[in-house]
C-alpha cells in the first residue's frame, strides 16, 4: 500500500518537474494561463446547458459557446509551445511517455 503511495507521489512530482520545464516562456505561459481559462469556462458552459432546465434563469441558449472554446484553447497551447519550440513537449505527450515507461508489458 505504502509503496503504492509513493509510486503516486513520485509520478507527480516528476510530472510537475516535467510541466515547468518545458514551460519556461513567461509568454508562453500567459497563454496556456488564458487557454486553461477557456478550458474551464467551456466545460462550465457545457455543464449548466446539460444540467440546468432551459426553463431556469441562466437561460444558456446553447453549448456551442463551450464547444467552440476548447479548440481555441488548444491553439493557445500550440502557440505557446511554437513560442517555447517544443511542440513535441505538450503535456498529454509528455503524460503517455512518462505512462508507456512505467508500464511494462510481460
């Protein structure tokens, strides 16, 4: 159990030391900032349109708010790792490297 623990931590403080490394631009930074901003505001869109009746006060017409704020935060990350010169170091690869040398077929 214990190591399980410790497996878990390792993994992500490593992941961590991964993401500040390849994130050093402040510029690029400002724009995985802002790109994470539209990623959550459009899973909050996307959520109150799905959870809340249309009847209700909000009165969210559509989700294509939301929908149309994800591949716009995805060209922020690729613009501020353009900016960096690592396109090859974005996060979800960096996860499915870090996953595929932990994982051992046998």
């Amino acid at each position: 159990m214990y190591k399980d623990i410790a497996e878990n931590v390792n993994m992500r403080l490593n992941l961590l030391k991964a993401i500040k490394n390849t994130h050093r631009n402040p510029i690029s930074r400002v724009f995985h900032l802002v790109g994470l901003s539209l990623y959550i505001i459009g899973f909050i869109l996307i959520a109150t349109y799905y959870y809340f009746d249309n009847n209700n006060s909000l009165n969210v017409s559509s989700p294509l708010y939301g929908i149309v704020l994800f591949p716009l935060a995805v060209c922020l990350f690729l613009i501020g790792h353009k900016i960096e010169g690592n396109l090859k170091a974005m996060t979800l690869i960096i996860v499915m490297k870090y996953l595929r040398s932990k994982i051992r077929f046998r």
